[in-house]
C-alpha cells in the first residue's frame, strides 16, 4: 500500500543524513544533495521535502542541526516505547535468559549491550526499574555520539546505574553475555542483516534478544495511525511508518540468522497474543547457546509457549 | 442549566483539557520517570484549559439568556450531547484504567486498539455532541457558539505544545 508513496525498500531518512567510518567510528560529512539524489532516485519525495528543509553548509548537512534533530527525534520515538510498554516487555525476556545464564554456570557479572541504543530507552528503563540482579551491567552502545551523550545525560539526571558508549557492539573492550536491541534489525537489508547477525557468532555472548516491528496488514496502517497522532516531527512520521514497512517477517530474520546455528540454537519469540492467531506489534529473535535453552525454558514458564524455535 | 447536569459537562471538559495537556506534553521528555512531568503538565491543561472553557460557558450563558431559551430546553440539549460524550468518556476511562494492568499485553492492546482509535476520532465526536445539542435546540446562535467554544478546546493542544516542555 506504501508504493507510489514511501519506497519501503528505501532507507529511512535517518540512516542517510548521518555517516560514520565503520572502523573509526568518526562522523563523516554527508552530501546534502547526494541525500536528496538518493531520496530522489527512489521517488521518496516527502524525504527530499524533509531534507531539503535541513540546514547546510556548504552543501554539507549541518552536524549540529542533524544532532539536535535525531535527538529530539529519538524522544518523539521513545513514546512508542512507552505506551508498547516495550521496557517491560525487554525485561520479561531478559529475566529468563539471566536466569538460563546462571543456571548454565556461566560466570558473572552479566553485561547486556543494547546495540544501536540511540537515546538508551530501554537500558534506562531497565537501570530505573531494578528488577535485575546487582551483578548485571546495563550498558548501550551507539555509533552516534550526540545520542550517546544524551543518553549519558538523562541517565546521570536520574541517577541511573547503566552505561553508554560511542563503540562496536562486536568490538568492546569489554564484551557482552547478552546482546540486544530493538528496532535496529530492520535497518539492515538483505546481505546486511545476515552479516551484522553473523557477527554474534564471532563474539563471546552467549545469548541475544533482537526486539523489532512485526510485519502484519495492521502494521502499516496502525504505524501511519499512531505516527499521525502521536508525532509532531514529518521526519518521525517518515520513517516511523517506513519502519513498519521494512520490518522483516520471521522467517526472514531467521533464514538471516542460519549461520549462527549449531553455536546458537534460534528462535521467534513473542509472535501472537496467547492462544489466538493476533500478532503482537514486536517480536524478537533469540538466540541462546543450547546448553542454556533448557534453564531459559524453565524459567520462562508458561510464558515459554510464546517461543517457537527453529 | 440543571446543576448535576452543569457538574457532569464540567468534569468531562475539565478532564479533556487536563488529558489534552499530558498529550501536548508526550513525545516531548525522554526521561523514564515522568509522573512529576506528566502532573505539571496536565495541570497545565487544566490552567489554560479553564481559560477556553470558562470564556465559552460565559458566552452560553448569555447567548441562552439573549436567546430566551427555556431551561428545559436547555438541559435536553445538553443530554443529548452527553448521549455522544458520556460514552466515548467511560470507553477513555476504562483503557486508562487498563493501563495499571500489570500486563504488557494489555497495556499495548489498550494503547493500540482503544486510546489511539479514539484520540484520532475524538474532534469529529466533539463536533458530533454540539451537533446532537443543535439537533434537539436548534438554536443557530447557540450552535455557533458551542462551536466556536469547541474550537477553542480543539485547538488547544496544538497552543500547549508551542510551550516549553517542563
């Protein structure tokens, strides 16, 4: 139904106004006009009005407006977290695989990684609700410095025990036991998305919790819905609903994710409404070390149902 | 006017304004905890809410005097925009109250099926309660300025969210 309308293969606006080197991690300056040819050789013309609206200087998008745009971009998008609950959901998936860790004589302290953590929502929510053990480290990871140091800025004003870093996830000093994310997957297309997941294969973490939309018919006229509503920014609106439109089914995340296995026994988890054929607004692909999918079961209890594994 | 009647349509506008301040205030804090926030602004609201809704109450009041308008008449108008409002306001109650549920499931569903529907409804069932008063007192006066008032309400979360955040 997006066709003729936002190209739901396209990138979302956010992913183009801001460049990084993926060794350095340095920002590099982006083009505005090969932004808006980008936008423009795939027919997005409500991208090119956005961009086009950016300021610039000398022809190069102006970092700072792009900074104080993403953030207050990420805070517009933190209400979806909020009114989906998404914290809590994060922290009911996460108990269990703790649990399965600990049960599995894995060692503390457990570091869980928020990949792609923008402005640290649910590492936040996760360090203001205490519910995790002491010996849990929560930290978020994003390539975007302004993000990162406003995460740092609203978790030190609440006095928040997590920790947020300009870094790789793949490549910290200290690694992950756990790594997560949410709405992060559907950014990477295609080969991209079985190379970023066959990156956790190479890392010491045990287990992973990928959170993103699920593709449904509901998904795109009830993002378009709920962005019109709720989001004053034509840039959330934007991607918001691209968002829902890229996101990618179940078996494509876990065909992405077949090379992760035997390391990794994989599943879906959180797919439909208990019992019915409903689906939920996110699901999540997990992957644990096999040893601990027994431990992880038993402590999801009933809620194990919601798993199906591949 | 009959004064529960009078009560009922206050606490029902008195609880929009105060709803449509915390909706002028989301999206616009990423802090976690937000209770302090979402408190100052749905008494923001209110503040500037009483400041459309006293005005336009005035206004009906001396448009029905003007108007010479029976009270009988009146309270029929008005009970017949409750007939619009009442349930669309016990609907709002019941999600809001879903969303002290202890459930995730619950708290999205009432957020995906309840609370976004009808917030994006709710300006056509404003118009729709003033249209049921005309209908049963069609006063053109009296419409116009329930109309007039309600477009003051309408408006007022796009005003609150030309303010600073706080």
């Amino acid at each position: 139904m997006l066709r003729g309308w936002l190209p739901t293969d396209g990138p979302e606006i956010t992913d183009l106004i801001v460049d990084y080197d993926p060794g350095t991690l340095e920002r590099r300056p982006v083009r505005k006009q090969a932004v808006l040819d980008r936008f423009g050789a795939l027919g997005d013309v409500f991208a090119q009005r956005v961009v086009r609206a950016l300021p610039e200087v000398d022809g190069v998008l102006d970092p700072g407006a792009v900074d104080r745009l993403m953030i207050r971009t990420h805070c517009e998008m933190q209400r979806i977290s909020e009114e989906f609950d998404h914290g809590r959901r994060v922290l009911e998936l996460l108990k269990p695989v703790l649990a399965a860790l600990r049960a599995g004589g894995v060692p503390p302290p457990y570091r869980i990684v928020d990949i792609g953590c923008g402005t640290g929502f649910a590492v936040r929510w996760l360090a203001h609700a205490r519910e995790l053990p002491d010996d849990v480290e929560l930290t978020g990871v994003d390539y975007n410095r302004a993000l990162v140091e406003e995460a740092r800025r609203l978790a030190a004003v609440e006095k928040l025990a997590c920790g947020f870093e300009v870094a790789n996830a793949f490549q910290l000093d200290r690694p992950a036991a756990v790594l997560m994310s949410t709405g992060v997957l559907h950014h990477f297309r295609d080969e991209g998305l079985a190379a970023f997941l066959n990156r956790h294969g190479a890392g010491p973490a045990r287990a992973f919790v990928h959170f993103d939309f699920q593709p449904t018919p509901f998904a795109v006229p009830g993002a378009w819905v709920f962005h019109v509503l709720r989001m004053t920014l034509p840039i959330a609106h934007h991607d918001g609903v691209l968002s829902a439109a890229r996101a990618h089914p179940a078996d494509a995340l876990l065909s992405a994710a077949a090379s992760l296995a035997p390391r990794f026994r994989l599943g879906m988890y959180g797919r439909r409404f208990a019992g019915t054929p409903l689906p939920r607004v996110f699901h999540a692909l997990v992957g644990l070390e096999p040893e601990l999918v027994g431990p992880f079961e038993s402590a999801l209890g009933a809620r194990a149902s919601r798993l199906e594994w591949t | 006017m009959n004064p529960g009647l009078a009560l009922i349509v206050w606490a029902l506008g008195a609880t929009d304004v105060a709803m449509t301040g915390w909706r002028s205030a989301a999206g616009r804090s990423s802090l976690i905890d937000k209770r302090a926030y979402y408190r100052r602004a749905m008494l923001r609201g209110l503040l500037y809410g009483h400041a459309v809704l006293v005005p336009a109450a005035l206004l009906m009041a001396i448009a029905v005097r003007v108007q010479q308008v029976s009270e009988l008449a009146v309270n029929r108008a008005v009970l017949h925009m409750l007939v619009i409002y009442l349930p669309y306001a016990v609907v709002m109650a019941v999600s809001t109250a879903l969303r002290f549920v202890p459930s995730v499931d619950v708290r999205s569903l009432s957020s995906m099926l309840i609370f976004g529907p009808l917030t994006f409804v709710r300006p056509v069932v404003a118009v729709l309660g003033v249209y049921a008063a005309y209908r049963s007192l069609p006063d053109p006066i009296l419409f116009a300025v329930a109309l007039v008032g309600m477009a003051g309400v309408l408006s007022l979360e796009t005003y609150l969210r030309t303010l600073p955040a706080r």
